[in-house]
C-alpha cells in the first residue's frame, strides 16, 4: 500500500508532461492499463469466474474510479493543485466514517494519526497561500466549482474502495482490470465528442515521444502495477490502515513539485511535510506493537 500510494504521488507529473486533455490521459491510461493486466492474468492463469455479485461491485468500482480521475485533474485547474490536494485528502475520513457505518471495527486510537496527517496535508499543499492568490486572480464561481470536483472526487475515490473490499476471493490484477474496462467504456461514450475536439490542438503542443512514454508509464506503472499493489492491500487492510498511508500521496506528490518543477516549500510546508510523516510512522508504530502483543 505504501508503496502504491508513492507512485500515486508521482502521477501529476507525468499527466502535466503529458500535455494532453484530461479526457485522453485517463482513457488511454484505462486501454493501457487493462491490456497490461489481461496479458498478466493470462500469462499467470490466475482469472477467476465470477459471480453476479462480483460484477456489480466490479462495474459501480470501476466507473467510481475513472469519474474521481477526471474530476480530481479537472479541479486543479479551478482551484489550483493546492486546495484541491486538501480537499481531496478528507476521503480517508470518508473512508473510515462508512465503514463505522457498516459495522466495521476502525480502531479509535488511530484517528489522531489522521487527524495529524491531514493537519500536515493542509499545511504543505500550501493551500492558505493559494487561496490569498485566489481572491485576486480567479473568480469565486471558480473556486467553488473547483472544491465542489474535489469533493467529488474524493467520494467517488472511497466509493471505489469500497466496492473493491467487497470482492475479496477475485485476484487483485483481475479486479482491476475489469474495473479499467468498465470504467474506460463509459468514459468513451461519455467523452468521445470532447476527447476528439481536443486532440488537434493539444498534440501539436507536445513532442511525440515524450507524450508517448509519459502515455505508457502512466498506464503500465501508474495503473496495471500500482493498480495490482493497491487492490491487494485493500483486501488485506482495514479501512483506518488504507486511511493513514493514503497521506503518502501528496506528500510524495509535494516531494516531485520541489525536485522536478522547481517548487520551493516554506517552513509551514516543510512542518506539513513533517507531520504526515510522524503520523505514518505512528501508525505503523502502532501496528508493529498490536502484531508483537
């Protein structure tokens, strides 16, 4: 899961180098992905029949996934990355609130962790400093409409994982590629008019090989192998465990702003980053004396 939610953290960069419309980069990021996995699955023999239950909780998983995608980049453009970022990150509390609600056991003492991790988000996302800027340079509607996609897209997100909890005898690799399916074919009924509109313009602003292996990467490794690493951890973990390491993504994500766009954090930012990292190591502090005792 840790290792999952680090290469989440990376996917900005390759979907900003991609230089394409959010429409392309997540429909070809499901092709890519899906055919990487089914040639896995056949290659390993590990497909799985499955059940009318698992079908539905595979299509309402993948269709969940695919929306949060696109809301969650579309939102950076109206709220700036930023806020989005901190909003998006309250779904590990969406999370654990639905699974209290379905009887689940959470484990209480682990929620200051997560309060401390999101305190940490709020404060390295730089998000008082970007909404300062907002009142000046872009209208309130903007904003609103920005938070509103955030919001959504953390939903969808927790929707997502949830529906994949729920068909834990199907392999990890077959559960998301189904998901990537479903979740690619309505996205290219719902997109096609805007995914074909905006590909003159956008392809003649990115060097093909560069758009190419930014393409490939997100759909290999940011989707069939992270995909694989995250749904296996889903199916193991407890909903507060997959809440406390999912604050690895943006703090990942804030790590590939300084090192490859030149971001240059303050020491609120820095704080943030600290904190994120005290209350991941608490957490698994936490785990490793619970598994001795």
């Amino acid at each position: 899961m840790a290792l999952a939610m680090a290469l989440s953290g990376t996917i900005g960069l390759f979907v900003v180098e991609s230089g394409l419309p959010v429409e392309w980069v997540v429909l070809l990021r499901c092709v890519i992905g899906a055919a990487a996995l089914g040639l896995w699955i056949v290659a390993r023999h590990e497909w799985v029949a499955l059940e009318g239950h698992d079908l539905r909780w595979m299509v309402v998983g993948g269709v969940a996934l695919v929306i949060n995608w696109v809301a969650l980049f579309h939102a950076y453009a109206f709220a700036g990355i930023g806020i989005a970022t901190v909003v998006y990150n309250v779904q590990p509390f969406f999370l654990v609130l639905v699974a209290a609600l379905q009887g689940e056991v959470i484990g209480w003492r682990r929620v200051p962790f997560m309060v401390l991790a999101l305190a940490g988000v709020v404060l390295s996302s730089g998000a008082v400093h970007e909404l300062q800027l907002a009142h000046t340079a872009a209208p309130h509607g903007q904003m609103v409409y920005g938070v509103l996609l955030s919001l959504l897209a953390a939903a969808l997100y927790t929707l997502t994982v949830v529906a994949t909890r729920r068909v834990k005898r199907v392999p990890p690799a077959q559960t998301a590629m189904l998901q990537m399916t479903a979740g690619g074919a309505l996205l290219a009924l719902w997109a096609l008019s805007s995914v074909l509109s905006g590909a003159p313009s956008r392809f003649a602003n990115v060097p093909l090989a560069q758009m190419v292996a930014c393409i490939v990467t997100l759909g290999l490794v940011h989707t069939a192998v992270m995909y694989v690493l995250m749904y296996g951890a889903f199916q193991r973990l407890g909903a507060a465990g997959i809440a406390i390491l999912s604050f690895i993504y943006p703090a990942i994500a804030l790590t590939v702003d300084l090192l490859w766009f030149g971001v240059r954090p303050d020491v609120w930012q820095w704080l943030g980053m600290a904190m994120i990292a005290l209350a991941i190591a608490g957490y698994r502090a936490g785990e490793l004396r619970a598994a001795r005792g």
